[in-house]
C-alpha cells in the first residue's frame, strides 16, 4: 500500500509527462537565441533594407506551437492520470481502515489522523508529483538560463543565482507554517462538523426541537470554526507577509538587472535583440521567482508534511485479519464450548478493570442471558468475544481455540449479533441480510415467525424495496422496524453462535415477548446469548449469568437464583409488576 504503487504501474505515462514539460522548458531556452535574431533582423531591415528574417520567425512560432501542444497535453495526461489517482489512492485507504482494529480507532490522535488524511489523497500526492515535475522543469530553465548568463554578464548571473536562496528558504518555512496551522485548525474544524452535524441531521430534529438546544449548538459551531479560521488566518497573514516582501526585493532586482545590461549594449558586445530577448527571459524568470516558485514551494513544503501523514496512516497497525488465513472455522462441529479464563480487561487509556479475572464457560444448545447493573462489563464481555479488543488478559477459547488467533473470516462464520446501536443501511432488505446462501423462502419462514411480513404487508412494500429516505420509492421505518430488521439479518445468518445485545429496546412489549420466545425455538442446536437489562427476558433463557464488578456474581436458572435470593434476585423483584 505504498504511496509508489500507482507511479510504479504508471511508469511509462509517467516519464511521458515528465518529459513533455524538460522539453516545453528546452523551446524557452531555444527561444532566447531565435527571437533575438528576429528583433535583430526587424532592426536591419527597418535601418538598412536587410532580408527580413523568415526562418527565425518560423523557427520561434514553431517553438511556441510546440510549447503549446506541450502543455495541453500535459493538462490533458494531468486530469487522466488525477482521476485515475483518485480510484486508486481511495480504494487504498478505504482498504486500510477496514483492517484497523477497533482500538486503534478509538485513540483520538488516530481520529485525527483520519480527519487529516481524508478519504481521497491523491489531490496531495499528485500536487506533490506535479511539483517535482514543475522544479524540475524550472532547474532545466535555471541552468540553460546560467549559462547563456555566464557568456554575456557574470554580475547578472551572481544576481539571478543570489535572488533564487531567500525565495526557496521563505517558500520551505511558509509550507511549513502553512501545514502547521492546518494540522491545528483540524482539530477545531471536526468539532464545527460535529455541531453541524447536530444541527442539520434528521436523527437529532425531534430533540433539537423538544429541547431547543439548536442556539446552544449553533454557538458551539461558531466559537469552533471561528477558532479553525483564526488559526489559518494567522498563518496566511504571515505567509503574505513574507511573500510580499520578496515581491518588493525582485521588483528592485529588475531594474539593477536591465541598468547592467545596457552597458554591453552601449558597448556593442550585446545586441539590441539579444537585450531584448534577455530581458524578455529575465523578466519571466523573475515573475517565475516572485510569483509561481513561492506558492509551488509552500503547496511542496505542505504536501510534503501531508505525505508524512499519509505514511504514518499507512503504518497504523493493522490487525491480524488483514492476512489471509487457509484454516476455516470449524462450524461443522457437533457441539460448540465457549470459554472466559481469568480474563481481565481495561479500555485503552483507563486503569479501571471493567473485567476483572473473570471465568465462565458455556456450553452448546442452551441458551445464556447476560445480566447486571450498568457499567458491569455486559457488552464489553460480548466485545471481547467477538475480537473487537484483543488486549486483554488470559484466555477467551472457542472449541478450545484462542479468539485472537482467529481471522475476522472465521469470526464472522462463527458470530451472528444484533448489536444495541445497531447500523441503518439505505438499501433493500434483501441487502440488508448480506447473505446470498438464503433462499426466499427460508427468508419469508423466518420473516412471518418474526412478525416482519406484517410490516412490509402494512407498508406495501417487499423486500427489494430500499429502506430509508434515499428516493421517492423507498420506504422509512419507525426504529422498532429497523431493530425487527437488524434481529432478521441475525436470524437468517444460520451462524452457530447468536447474540442479541438490548435487541428489543425500540419495541413494544406485544412484539418483545414474540420475539424472546422465538429466541428460544429458532436458535434451537446453538449458542444463544442475549445481553438484556430485561429480568423478564433473563427468566427464558436456560442459564442466566450475573455481572458485578467485573466478575461473574452467580449463576444458574432463574428458579435456583430467586431461591439464592442474592442479586439477581433483588433485581428481578424491581421488575416483577412489569411482568406479574
């Protein structure tokens, strides 16, 4: 995933485009000579009826054509090979962040990072490919331009050479200044988006309006992005003021310069047409200095610390699912165990156990509620199981293997879960299972049990209608519907092992009964856990386990824990008028 590849299989087109600018700078030299006799030969034609000079003339127009052709193509090849860049550099960083881990992503320097790199560098890269394209071109022009210097006036050459040091200098130090102040403003301006974001999403409207925090926020926003301006603005302040002065300096440089070159045309050593084609060269190479190398060197300096960026984003470790693993999961086993040994885990940057030495195992074709006060390790627990941490402590065995050694293909033959904060995607529900295996009919079985054919029968709808607010044909579901939605695509999965993480939170209690007793028969011959704050829904399943302080509290069947009278049992009595 190397900032190279895309040049390294681009090779000839490339070189193309690199040559096609050394030769557009070549006709610029060339041109000196040529257009010098064409001034000299109007001269003597005017002064003494000489033969006017056809074949300089022809010669320069056709340097100017060729220069011209060069620079379309040039263009031409430039928006080819960007657009082509962006396909390719995109696809690479997508590639990377899927197999970022979890953790890595939660550090707010990566956060960062990622606001930094964005989802498309090859503006970047290409910017800084086509600036050494560009110096390159301009070092061609310096060095043809120093030698016809040297042969007619070494004080100008001393001059011209002198004035190209405080330009590249500034140029490096206001790139840097440049980059300095974006990397700072970042921070502030992914604040902005997230009010804005507050401000202007549909999620947050009924809130916004209920609680009337839309003044609040949009002060927030403003004190945020005021603050990304002010920062940029600072260093744009110094930047211009820096380039304005060197603005001053080579107008001065201008005049001192032509001064000295009418002393070798008084003289006689330099002809009027050469004075004038060399003053033509110089006030270009100036106006190159003063006014496109400045802003080349500050874009290089900052795409420079912007590629520095971009390798640190591809360095980010990844995880081991990021390798291809031969050995697939054994889901063909008859029975399946599942084991915590002594596991003890913490979040990244926190000393607090959430998980503390704790040890359970369970065991095939029964049926497991998670339980326990907020803040016990319930989901956290799941986490762990389903590889989204793996620095934790001890061991966390499936069948007897280690989860951290398993790949994320595995993994997901494995697992089937229906998370809490579940995922809304804006496509048919066909799409939504993501599994091809199924046929219709299985998913017309599972969807009647569910009660999600009543929905799409209300609704008039079927299931190759998109969901969401994506066009005027698709269909917007109620958050209960798009939970019965996310618990469809868990069901439909045929996975051995099936978690439900608070999967009926969004619905009422007609359809949270149907669907925990459903959760006894449908998962029949596998693992079902189903992580709940429900006592109600704890009481079907066959072993109930009970969190508290990172450990497991006690465990067993909701008869033999109300008969411990202990904690389970204090917390099913605070429930009991919901369900008795």
């Amino acid at each position: 995933m190397s900032g190279k590849g895309y040049f390294k299989d681009n090779f000839i087109g490339t070189i193309f485009q690199f040559l096609l600018r050394i030769l557009g700078a070549a006709c610029v030299l060339v041109e000196i000579f040529f257009f010098a006799d064409v001034v000299d030969g109007v001269v003597s034609t005017v002064e003494s009826g000489d033969k006017f000079p056809w074949e300089s003339v022809i010669i320069v127009c056709s340097l100017w054509l060729i220069e011209y052709v060069c620079s379309v193509l040039a263009e031409f090849l430039s928006k080819h090979m960007q657009a082509n860049m962006s396909a390719f550099y995109t696809e690479r960083v997508i590639s990377k962040k899927t197999v970022i881990p979890y953790r890595e992503k939660e550090k707010r320097e990566i956060q960062e990072l990622f606001e930094r790199v964005g989802t498309d560098p090859s503006e970047h890269i290409y910017d800084f490919f086509s600036g050494i394209m560009e110096l390159s071109s301009f070092a061609m022009k310096i060095v043809g331009f120093f030698a016809v210097c040297l042969t007619k006036n070494v004080w100008v050459s001393l001059i011209l050479f002198a004035a190209m040091a405080p330009i590249v200098f500034v140029g490096v130090q206001n790139g840097k200044i440049s980059y300095e102040a974006y990397d700072e403003s970042t921070r502030h301006f992914r604040r902005a988006n997230y009010f804005k974001r507050i401000l202007s999403s549909r999620e947050d409207a009924q809130e916004r309006n209920m609680f009337g925090y839309s003044d609040w926020a949009l002060k927030r926003w403003e004190e945020s992005y005021d603050k990304a301006i002010e920062i940029e603005d600072k260093a744009n302040r110094k930047v211009f003021g820096r380039m304005g002065i060197n603005n001053m300096i080579y107008a001065v440089l201008l005049g001192i310069i032509l001064a000295i070159l009418l002393v070798p045309v008084n003289l006689g050593t330099m002809t009027v047409g050469f004075y004038i084609a060399f003053a033509k060269a110089i006030i270009t190479y100036l106006h190159t200095l003063e006014e496109e190398l400045p802003p080349l060197l500050v874009k290089m300096s900052k795409n420079r610390l912007y590629l520095r960026d971009y390798h640190s984003f591809l360095k980010i470790e990844e995880s081991e699912d990021a390798e291809e693993c031969s050995d697939e999961p054994e889901t063909e086993e008859k029975e399946i165990t599942i084991e915590f040994r002594n596991v003890s885990f913490s979040y990244p940057k926190s000393d607090v156990k959430i998980l503390n030495n704790l040890s359970l195992v369970m065991s095939d074709k029964k049926r497991y509620a998670i339980v326990g006060v907020n803040g016990a390790g319930k989901s956290t627990l799941m986490k762990l199981l389903l590889g989204v941490y793996d620095n934790y402590e001890g061991e966390i065995l499936i069948n007897g293997k280690e989860v951290r050694s398993m790949s994320g293909k595995e993994r997901s033959k494995l697992f089937s879960v229906a998370f809490q904060n579940f995922a809304r995607y804006p496509l048919s529900i066909r799409e939504n299972i993501g599994n091809e295996a199924i046929s219709t009919d299985e998913a017309v079985r599972i969807a009647e049990k569910i009660g999600l054919t009543d929905t799409l029968r209300d609704k008039e709808i079927d299931f190759d209608t998109d969901l969401g607010r994506v066009s005027e044909e698709s269909s917007d579901m109620s958050g209960g519907q798009w939970q019965l939605i996310t618990i469809f695509r868990c069901l439909v999965s045929g996975n051995p092992i099936q978690i439900l993480d608070e999967p009926t939170s969004a619905m009422d209690p007609v359809r949270e009964a149907m669907l925990y007793k459903l959760f006894q028969e449908e998962f029949k011959g596998q693992i079902g856990i189903c992580i709940t704050h429900r006592m109600g829904a704890a009481k079907m399943c066959d072993e109930i386990i009970v969190l508290s302080g990172g450990k497991v509290a006690e465990s067993g069947s909701h008869e033999i824990l109300m008969a411990r009278n202990g904690l389970y049992h204090s917390m099913y009595c605070e429930q009991r008028s919901w369900y008795e």
